[in-house]
C-alpha cells in the first residue's frame, strides 16, 4: 500500500457548483479524506479567457498539493476545457476533469443520436463536448448551448424562483425543437437544479450528470493504483477552502450537504 493512499482527494470548482462531485465522490468512497476548493472570489470562470481559468487552475492544483492530495479533480467544466493536459504535464499525481465521463455516459444513454450541452459559455466556445461526441460517433446530432444565469441562480439560491422558470425556458427551448433525447448537464452547478432542467425539457430527455461520472472515475483509479484509504474510518474528514468570503458559501453548502460546513479563506 504506497504511502499517498493516506492522503486525501482534491476538489477544485469555481464556486459551490462542485459540492456535486463532493457529494457522488464522498456517497462512493465514504472513507476517503476530501478536501474541497472554491474560487469564489473569482467565479464565475465561463466569461473568462481559457489562459486566465488555466492560471487560477493550476494555482488551486498547487494549493491542494500542499494539504497533501493524492489525487485532483477538476470539478469544473470550464477549467477542463481550458487546460485538463496542461496540468497533468505539471501535476505528479492523476488529475481528473468532468468532460470525458459526461461524453461516455452520454454515448452510451442516447437512443436517437440526438445529444444536447449546456455549459457556461467557455465551455461552449471551446466545443470540447462536440468534438469528444462526433470523435466517437461523427453521425451524432449535437446542438450546445450556454446557460450563463444558471450559475448565478445556483450561486444565490434563486433555483426555486419563478424567474429561474422562465431563465430555463428560455435556455432550453432548442433542444424540445431539436428532439434531443440525451442532455449532458455541462456544468457541476447544473445538477443543483435538475428538478427544474427535467420539468422544463420534458420526462423524455435523459440526464447526464457529470458529477456522478466523475465519482465513478475517482473510483476506478483509485482501485488500479491501490490509493484508496487503508484507514476504514467512519468520518474520514473533509475540510473546505475559498478565496472569497466564507459566509454564503458555508451557507449554501450547510443547506446543501444537509451538515453544518465551515470554510476557511485563502489567498492565493
């Protein structure tokens, strides 16, 4: 058993969008130590320049390391699009990003070769979903689209507003007239309103939640390089980071995760 195998699992997201992949990862490896980072001080990444994200990226990487990680996720789509290989050359331990378990799952669900995105609008612009998808299947129909208002009503707890109907009504009419009948939820803040993305495109669109993907990825690595947690505690620990005020995180995380969450700001 290699020494790292005590170490815990980094998480990396621009703001509370990756409490998803804390939440699959921590139900699919409940003894696994995790250790959580938000940029909240410079969120949201989607508007950003790709060399910008890829700064602040390689930063928070940089921060994890330093709490001993022996293993990073990029819980982040657009962070992934911009740069996934640029940190692997500059990271020693296995570095995951949220893009390539979406596209799997997506390949596997569709039945009409008809697959929807929707991601912030870095991660549309850089048409990483298309390519990965017509990669493995050229004849596949693809329609992506940026939902910019979904991270922010994520971020301001504004899920359940009737302004949040008519922002997903608006942002998900092509894909009904598309006839998708897959749709990759291209951002981890997404599936914190899923309820709302499945009423508003109807019971016949599948929905890929990369944050469920991701955890199963986490697994698997973690299995073929015998670095899972020796230690079968029962609470493994998770310590949670930001670099803007740690107060409406620990709100929304503490309402999320359904456990009182304190974060502790960095500068970085």
């Amino acid at each position: 058993m290699p020494a790292s195998s005590y170490r815990a699992i980094g998480i990396l997201d621009s703001g509370v969008g990756g409490l998803t992949v804390f939440q699959e990862i921590s139900r699919l490896l409940p003894h696994e130590k995790i250790i959580y980072f938000g940029d909240t001080a410079r969120m949201p990444y989607g508007p950003r320049p790709e060399e910008e994200v890829r700064r602040f990226a390689l930063q928070i990487i940089g921060f994890l390391q330093s709490q001993e990680i022996k293993i990073a996720v990029v819980a982040c789509n657009t962070a992934t699009a911009a740069g996934l290989s640029h940190y692997r050359e500059q990271s020693d331990i296995p570095v995951l990003g949220v893009i390539k378990p979406g596209v799997d799952a997506a390949l596997g669900q569709t039945q009409n070769g008809r697959i929807g995105i929707i991601g912030t609008a870095g991660t549309v612009r850089s048409s990483i979903y298309e390519k990965a998808l017509r990669e493995a299947r050229p004849d596949l129909q693809v329609i992506a689209r940026p939902c910019p208002l979904f991270v922010l009503l994520v971020e301001n707890d504004l899920v359940h507003t009737p302004e949040a109907e008519k922002v997903a009504q608006e942002y998900l009419a092509p894909f009904d007239r598309a006839g998708v009948d897959t749709l990759i939820l291209g951002c981890t803040h997404y599936p914190l309103m899923a309820g709302l993305i499945q009423k508003t495109v109807g019971p016949g669109v599948f929905l890929i939640n990369s944050a469920e993907e991701i955890a199963r990825e986490v697994k698997t690595i973690l299995t073929a390089q015998q670095l899972h947690n020796p230690l079968q505690c029962p609470e493994p620990g998770y310590r949670f980071f930001v670099s803007g005020s740690s107060h409406p995180f620990e709100e929304v995380a503490s309402k999320m995760l359904s456990r009182p969450i304190k974060a502790y700001q960095v500068t970085l």
